[in-house]
C-alpha cells in the first residue's frame, strides 16, 4: 500500500494518506484563488485514509454552503477543502512531500479564472466542475 506524508510550513499539522491517488485537479474559482493566492491544486483522499496528526492546530472556515477549508493555526498553511456529507477530503498537494508520482489531470472552474494569466499546459480543462 502506497504511504504519502504532507505537512503544513510550521510542521504542526502533520497528514498521512494510505492508498493510490489520482485525481490532482486545479481549482481556478475566485474562492480557490483568493484562499491560496493563486491556483489551488488538490487531491481527495477518502476520509479513512486519512489520518491528520496536530488536529487541533487545524481550523474550519466554512466557506459556503456546501463546503469548508481548513489551515494551519499557527503558520496559516492553506491545507484543506471538504464539501458536506462527501465522505472525503482535498488535501493541498503543495503539502505533500517530494517526491509525489502525481500528476496533474485537468483544471476547474476555468470559467471563473484570474485575468492575469494562461493555462496552456495540454491538461484537460473544464469551465465549472
């Protein structure tokens, strides 16, 4: 069984996630990009494959509806995006330790990105998720 590790900046919140991982999407919503200052990249892991060591150091922001994000308390790490009642958990792959084997397989919310750039790197793109 694969093992990857991720972290937070500071190394108060410290995540491991059994199991493959395959679905690395670029979120491209003002939402995504003003919660990680550009471009937010994640993966979902299922949540029980994922152990989060230093949870108290994590805290929730509902950022919506049908969604919260979660950082670092200490060092403001953006690290987490879960919708309600998904049964999963997008972990920030900026997080994971080197090296991740993962690549990236399409962007979201394309329809809503920032003015000030291109994506012109061949991955798939869709305009809402």
């Amino acid at each position: 069984m694969t093992v990857r590790h991720a972290r937070c900046l500071c190394g108060a919140v410290r995540v491991t996630i059994r199991g493959d991982l395959d679905d690395i999407a670029a979120c491209h919503c003002s939402q995504c990009r003003r919660w990680s200052g550009h471009v937010w990249a994640a993966v979902p892991v299922p949540d029980d494959r994922l152990e989060i060591e230093g949870e108290e150091h994590v805290r929730w922001f509902k950022s919506s509806d049908k969604a919260e994000r979660g950082f670092c308390d200490t060092c403001g790490s953006s690290m987490f995006w879960r919708g309600f009642g998904r049964g999963e958990t997008d972990v920030a792959v900026g997080c994971l330790e080197p090296p991740t084997g993962l690549h990236l397989q399409r962007h979201i919310w394309t329809g809503s990105k920032g003015d000030y750039y291109e994506i012109a790197d061949g991955v798939p793109q869709e305009e809402r998720q």
